[in-house]
C-alpha cells in the first residue's frame, strides 16, 4: 500500500462535512484555508511525510495532521477530499 505523499492524492479541495472549514493543499507546498465565509483566513507552507502532514502558517503557528482511509484529520477536524 502506498502513502499519500508517494501518490500525492493529499492535492485538492478537503472540507468538513458541515462545509465550514474548506482547506486546499496546493502542489506548490503552499495551503489556503476558508472558514465560512471568511477566504484564506490561514495561508502557509506543508510537507507531507508519508500520511503525515505538518503545517506552517505565514504568521509561524504551527500544526500536524494524519490521513487516514482517505480522510484528513487534523486539529480536532475531520476532512473529506472533494471531488
């Protein structure tokens, strides 16, 4: 079984299953998160390492995160790729 970063299917649109919190991961190592109706609220840099996922902000908090079966958890969220 591969891990997200060999597959790079981390790419692309993750949101919770409200739609509140809407997270892109860019292939440029960059994130854009929304939250409601406020767009990029967060902006920052991510690596993937395996299914890990670590998190910088531009303003330097950091974060992590795990996949799992397809689905993103990360800072008590869980995120579902859109298609």
């Amino acid at each position: 079984m591969k891990t997200i970063e060999e597959t790079e299917a981390y790419i692309g649109m993750w949101v919770t299953a409200d739609g509140f919190v809407r997270q892109e991961l860019r292939p440029n190592n960059r994130y854009d998160e929304a939250r409601g109706s406020r767009k990029s609220a967060y902006q920052g840099s991510y690596w993937v390492t395996g299914n890990h996922i670590d998190y910088k902000d531009d303003t330097g908090f950091t974060a992590d995160g795990e996949f799992r079966d397809g689905i993103l958890y990360h800072g008590g969220m869980i995120f579902h790729k859109e298609i």
